[in-house]
C-alpha cells in the first residue's frame, strides 16, 4: 500500500517520481494489465529459468522467494501505472518481507539481471496489453518504474550491509573479549566460526594505544593492510587501547613493523604464537603485561616482542614472566652442566670481561667463548649481546630465589641445622666440667 506523503520514516523521494500534469492512462488498458498479472508473472519465471543459469541452481525455497519478488513486482506497476505518485512505497509493496531472503540469496547484481528479466518480459507483452496509441506511454511507464524498483533494491541491499556489518562489529568485539578474558567454551568457538576465522596456525595478539580518532576509513585501512599481510584479524578497541588478533601472518619479520605504523603513539608489544584462536588468551595477556612494562626500557624498537620485555615484567610483578626465564633459561643452563651456569654468572659479575673470567674461572679464554656460545645454543640469548646479557642476568637472579636454600652444614661438614659457630656454641657449654683437685701442703 502507498504510505502518505508526509510520513517522516518513508524513504526519500525520488527525482522525477511523480507524474503531475500528465495524461492518465486508458482505464481499458488498466483493466487488461490486471487481468493479465498471473500470465506476466508465469511467464517471467519461465523467462528467468531460461535466461539466468544461477537461477536454475537455487534451492526451491530460494527460487519461490524470488518468483514472489518478480510476482509482487509486476502487480505492483500496475498500481503505480495507474497512479504514478511517489515511489517511496516500492520497497515495501515490492520486496516486501524478502529483503533478507533476497541479500542472502543472490548478490545485488544478481538482484538486478533479475528485475531486467522482468521489465523484457513486460515489455514483449506491451503489443498485446494496449492498442498502438497507448503502447508508447505504456512503454515509457515500464522504464521509469524499472528504475525506481532498481533504486529499492540498491537500497534493500545498502540497508543490509549496513546491518550486517554493525552486527559482524559488535561479534568481532565479542570474540575479542572473549579471547582477553581467557574465555574456552563452545559459545566462543561458535562465534569464532561466525565471524569467519579460518587460521589454525601464526596467531599472536598485538596490542598498543589507538589513534586519537579512529573512524570508519582507519578501520578500513586497517583491515586492508593486515589482510595484505596476514589471513585473517581480529580489530578490538577498547577505549584508548587497539587490539589485533593476527592469524596466519606470512613473514613477521615484515609483517609486525608494517602493522604497528598503524597504531597510535607509544609502545606496540606483539605476544608469543599460540596454537589455535582458543588458545590465545596466554599470547593477549603477555602483550597486556608488555605494555605495562614497556616504559620501563625507552630504547624498546616498536615493535616489540613480549619475551624481549621479560626483566621488565618480572620487576613490574608478572609472575608469569618470572616463570618463563626459568624454565626457558635458569633450568637448561643447570642442565646442561659444563659450567656453563657458573661462566655466565663471573662473565656477567666481571663486567663482560673474556680475559677477568678465564683467570676467576682457571681456563683458557678460548673455553670461556665456547662457553658463552653453548649458553646462546641452549637458552637463545646471546651473552655478548647487551640487552640478552641483562635478560640472562634477569633470569639467574629470579631462578636462585626459586631454588630451595641449600641445606646448612655443620662443623664437621655434615648437614646441620644451624651454621658453625652455633654448633661450636654448643659443644662448649655442653662439655663436662674439669673437676677440681685438693689444694697441694705447701
């Protein structure tokens, strides 16, 4: 049904919508028009069949939507051809209910070869439907009311997007969360599939501070660049503070750098790979606590990893970093023997001094670099490195104050419990008393 002209929420009119001062049309035409919908609308179906071979590929519940369109398309020019006012009723009475049907169905130029379809197969009938002096008006009808229902169907389509795309915002933002929060759970891996995440592999999180203003074109560069560089992401804003959640990034070693250009000001901590989407809680929370401590080193380089932040994040109180440095530096170098814990604490003492070590330690110098290189082989820190020196000297200190203290020992090199001058203490006051002789006759 036509809305009224004045309604606020009916959709803008279209230039040259309206027929004022025209001629009306031939009642006896109207007439046959009418009586001829069920034959157009059988006849465009068939034309549709013919024509458009996806359309023959939908599924039966597809293709009677789509026929409902075409029917509800032509019943509804005849009302138009009879009175031409505003079109701004053509996106309901045509399309009715079938917008969301119509988008999931077809593209939008599907959508279009459709309604040309329909507009030949009404044309082709003009000859049968008016006599000679109508056929040209009638004509003329049939192309002006094509564009109008051309315009309702690019705007059913706009309006679509527009609602998909605030939905697919507002469920990546869910995920998102998700994953910060650590959350593990069959709704989660349910809209990880709607979102439409497919890498199983490469998936770190990356976090830093957002620009001042971020808008719909930032976010569009941004999701055109990382998808240059990565195959899939995740975008998270979360008040000052940009979230991406990377899959699949094809060279890191070029892809991080190109990315943090696209953060605003400050640091950009990158966390450790995780094995799957579920799974990347630990690699946001380590990026989290980066961040935390990045201010801490001022020479950081941007990016930076999580790992490289370690004795920072240890002296901010991330227990987390203290167990990473020894399990994956203080324990292999107690494995692996041969001195190498004991040369890397008087390398690191001596002030990186090769020739101060050999004589402290009694070697060659030659045995103190070998050393040093079977420390970068078993932990993958360089000692020679300044800043992997520090992250080494970071994890000696944290894994000495979580060994056990050895046990003390007694004077008689024994364990004990309490150190030697206290066991000496004791053995004196309990000795027996020297006795006393009778006073020798003088």
């Amino acid at each position: 049904m036509p809305q009224p002209e004045d309604d606020p929420g009916s959709a803008p009119r279209a230039a040259g919508a309206t027929n004022a001062g025209a001629t009306p049309p031939d009642p006896a035409t109207v007439e046959k028009l009418r009586s001829t919908i069920g034959s157009l609308s059988t006849a465009t179906l068939k034309q549709l069949d013919a024509d458009l071979p996806w359309y023959r590929g939908l599924r039966p519940d597809e293709r009677s939507a789509l026929g409902m369109v075409a029917q509800k398309g032509i019943a509804s020019f005849v009302n138009w051809y009879q009175k031409p006012v505003s079109p701004e009723w053509v996106l309901s009475d045509v399309f009715g209910t079938a917008p969301t049907e119509l988008t999931r169905s077809i593209s939008l130029q599907k959508a279009l070869q459709l309604i040309r379809v329909v507009v030949q197969v009404v044309e082709d009938h003009v000859p049968f439907l008016a006599p000679a002096a109508d056929q040209a008006p009638l004509r003329e009808a049939v192309l002006r009311y094509s564009r109008e229902v051309a315009f309702a169907a690019a705007d059913v389509y706009a309006r679509a997007a527009e609602t998909r795309g605030s939905w697919d915002t507002r469920l990546e933002a869910l995920v998102v969360d998700a994953i910060l929060r650590g959350e593990s759970s069959d709704a989660l891996r349910s809209r990880i599939a709607a979102v439409g995440w497919k890498s199983q592999a490469r998936i770190t999180v990356m976090v830093g501070s957002a620009p001042s203003e971020p808008n719909v074109g930032f976010l569009n560069e941004l999701r055109r660049v990382t998808g240059r560089l990565a195959e899939d992401v995740l975008v998270g804003i979360q008040g000052e503070r940009l979230i991406l959640v990377l899959g699949g990034v094809r060279d890191p070693a070029k892809a991080y750098p190109r990315i943090s250009e696209l953060f605003g000001d400050g640091a950009v901590v990158f966390g450790p790979e995780a094995e799957s989407l579920v799974a990347a809680s630990s690699s946001a929370q380590a990026a989290f606590a980066g961040l935390t401590a990045a201010r801490a080193w001022p020479g950081a380089p941007r990016p930076v990893s999580s790992e490289d932040l370690w004795p920072e994040r240890v002296m901010s109180g991330d227990d987390t970093a203290r167990r990473s440095l020894v399990r994956t530096i203080y324990r292999p170098l107690l494995a692996a023997s041969n001195g190498l814990e004991q040369t890397l604490s008087a390398y690191l003492t001596l002030g990186h001094s090769l020739e101060a070590t050999s004589r402290s330690l009694f070697v060659h110098a030659n045995t103190v670099r070998y050393r040093l290189r079977r420390v970068c082989d078993v932990t993958g820190w360089d000692p020679l490195i300044p800043r992997e020196a520090y992250v080494l000297q970071t994890a000696l200190v944290v894994g000495r104050l979580s060994a056990p203290p050895a046990p003390p020992v007694a004077a008689n090199g024994a364990p004990g419990t309490g150190n030697g001058r206290a066991a000496r203490a004791g053995s004196i006051d309990k000795a027996p008393p020297v006795p006393l002789g009778r006073p020798s006759a003088l």
